[in-house]
C-alpha cells in the first residue's frame, strides 16, 4: 500500500459520497442498532468483490448502496486499525492470516480482528467487544434460582456452552460482575482476548489475556493457582492440559467458569471425556462428577416482534442422581432427567423454547428450528 490512510480517509463509495472507515464504525456502533445496552450488531465484514457487510441480530447484511469492495479499497479502510509491525507483516506476505484487537477510543469499543486471504484476495472480520458489563436481568435466565444457586458456589466447574456468537461470554460475565458486586472474592480472568472489562467493587479481579500476559490458558491456570484465587474464569477450554487443570482447580475449592463449543449439556460432558485416552474415561468421569456444578447451553433466537434476539438455554445441575449417571457414562439418560427434573432446577432447550413461544417471545417456526430434539413437536401441540 503505497499511500499513507488513516481512520477519516474517505475511500469507500457509498450512493453519491465516499466514507471512511471512522465513518463506517460510527454507524455500525450507533444508537439506533442498540435494544437497551446490547447492541444488535457483532461482526463486521470486508472481502473483494463484495458491499461492507455486517451481521444484524445474526443475519448477514450489506450497508446500503455501498459499491462492492477491491483490494485497494480494503487496505485503505483496514490498515488503519493495524500496528505497524503488523501492516509490515501484510505488506510483506511474511503472514497470511493475522489475529489482532483494535479499540476505537472514539466510540469507546473494543474489536477482535481476523484478517485472511481467500482467492478474491485480502478480507477481514471484526468482532466487536461490548464495553458493556450486562446485568444479570439483561441476560434472560429462565428463572432466578438457575443464576442464584451458580453465583452462590464456593467451588465447582460451571459451564457454558453453544456455537460462537450465541452469548457464553455474555452469560458468564454477567455472573461474574454479580459475584464482584455482591462477594468479597478473589477473581482472575485468563481471556483470548479480553472482551467485558470489570473494574473491582467488592471482589479483587485480575484480568490477563493470553498472548499478552501470559503464553497460553494453560499457564495462566498454572500460575494462577498460585495467586491465591476464589474464583477463575478461563476463556475456553481447548485441549487436554487446560481441561485437566481446570477440573483440578475445581477439586480444590474453586469455583471455575470456562466455555465449550457444544450444542447441549450432554455434548460438553462428552467433549470433556473425549479430550482424553480412553484408558483415563472411567478415572475421568469420577472426576467430572464430583465436579461439575452446573452446565447451560445456550442460544439466541430472533425475537417475534423484530427486536433483536432472546437467549433460549437448557440447565444442568449436579445433582447425585446426575452425578451417578455421569460417573457411570450413561449419558444417555442426561436428557430424560433434564426432562423430569425442573424442581431440581434443570430443563431442557425444548422446554425453555415451549415457554418463549407460548409467552409469544418467540415464532413457532424458531422454536422448532432451534430446538436439539424432535420432542419438541409435541410439547408444541398443546399451544396450537
């Protein structure tokens, strides 16, 4: 790139004018795509040969009457947002794909970045990090005791679960910020990267991002076994070595938050034992039974009115009854006890689906669309 741009450059033809990246972020973070303090906006996306495009409640949409983007346009509005040591990184096709943060004084938002090459040439996506600590009545639980019992854990592995951008971060952050304000606790954060920003109220927390201040999840658990903490949240549970340190943390009388990429309870006590040689699963399960404090798995679905999205979640709490059926691997019956359990503060995604759409929060076609099992039908009936 041989011109020198910068965030108010205007390079980008939209109808009759031409924007600047500053431009586009002012718009993609303004007032009018907010419902309360959440933003209906997340991704930003920037490929050759296509309008600056963003997802909507999760949709997928092109800013109106932007001009498909090229390569040069790409490099004016991006380069902006990167180091220098990482513009040379670019420039000089030492890398071809690049994981970095921008925050935008400005507006006062963080952004994840990833940019890449595909065979049009140079793209980019944004996420973007809500400074926003959400309260917990902003998340949407089904009902308060599924909150009140996790925030009240002295110790234990809680989890939560679903695909990415379906609100694991949010959830969790939420139960922390109610812990900082309401526990005189010790809280270490290991993030990749660091997306809420908590500031200590009544709890003491530290915040390290891996790459940053630490290596990896795993030396950050290491270490901060040693500093003294009530409380660890670790960003994702990727491999073996976290996973092991985690579920001895939580042995020891922590309280451990993390998350998965699973679209159940059941699939994250599986994904933890496959993690494994299968001549440690029995040992494991023991483990994970006396561990495991409560498991939600969750997803948003588009509103019925059009107002952005509503968390739908299924429960899992560590009951003796569930902890003998995981320490056992007949996961097979999580699901019915889920099912039959509501008392003990469990229930599955159908049920949480069945209730939103009978509250009219949601459409019967999202409720079936969402759901993980076909049982769903038939709860449905009694509200045709």
């Amino acid at each position: 790139m041989e011109q020198n741009y910068d965030l108010e450059s205007k390079v980008y033809p939209v109808g009759d004018d031409y924007v600047s990246m500053a431009d586009l972020l002012r718009w993609f973070t303004s007032e009018e795509h907010m419902v309360g303090n959440m933003s209906r906006m997340s991704d930003v996306h920037v490929k050759v040969g296509r309008p600056f495009s963003y997802r909507f409640d999760d949709e997928m949409e092109v800013i109106p009457h932007g001009e498909p983007l090229t390569q040069e346009i790409i490099e004016a509005l991006i380069f902006p947002l990167l180091t220098e040591r990482n513009c040379q990184l670019l420039q000089s096709g030492d890398v071809k794909d690049l994981d970095c943060g921008f925050s935008w004084e400005e507006g006062g938002v963080n952004f994840r970045i990833n940019i890449f090459h595909d065979r049009d040439g140079l793209a980019m996506v944004m996420r973007m990090l809500s400074s926003h600590v959400p309260s917990i009545s902003e998340v949407g639980f089904p009902y308060d005791s599924v909150w009140e019992d996790i925030v009240g854990l002295k110790q234990g592995l809680c989890l939560v679960t679903g695909v990415t951008g379906s609100g694991k971060s949010t959830t969790i952050a939420s139960l922390i910020e109610h812990i900082n304000q309401e526990r005189k606790t010790r809280i270490i954060t290991l993030e990749d990267p660091i997306e809420f920003v908590f500031e200590s109220k009544e709890s003491m927390i530290s915040q390290r991002e891996i790459g940053n201040d630490v290596a990896s999840f795993s030396a950050g658990l290491r270490s901060a076994l040693r500093e003294n903490p009530d409380i660890i949240f670790i960003g994702e549970m990727r491999d073996q070595e976290t996973a092991g340190l985690a579920l001895s943390a939580a042995e020891t009388g922590h309280l451990v938050f993390s998350t998965l990429h699973t679209r159940d309870t059941k699939g994250a006590i599986s994904r933890i034992v496959d993690m494994f040689p299968a001549e440690q699963a029995k040992g494991l399960a023991l483990q994970l039974s006396f561990s495991i404090g409560a498991v939600i798995s969750q997803k948003l679905i588009p509103r019925e009115d059009g107002q952005g999205r509503v968390v739908a979640m299924e429960v899992l709490r560590n009951t003796s009854g569930l902890g003998n059926v995981i320490r056992t691997q007949n996961l097979a019956q999580v699901y019915s006890m889920l099912e039959t359990q509501k008392k003990e503060g469990m229930q599955t995604m159908e049920q949480h689906l069945v209730d939103l759409y009978a509250e009219g929060v949601i459409s019967y076609d999202n409720a079936v669309n969402h759901a993980n099992d076909l049982s769903i039908l038939d709860q449905l009936k009694e509200y045709e």
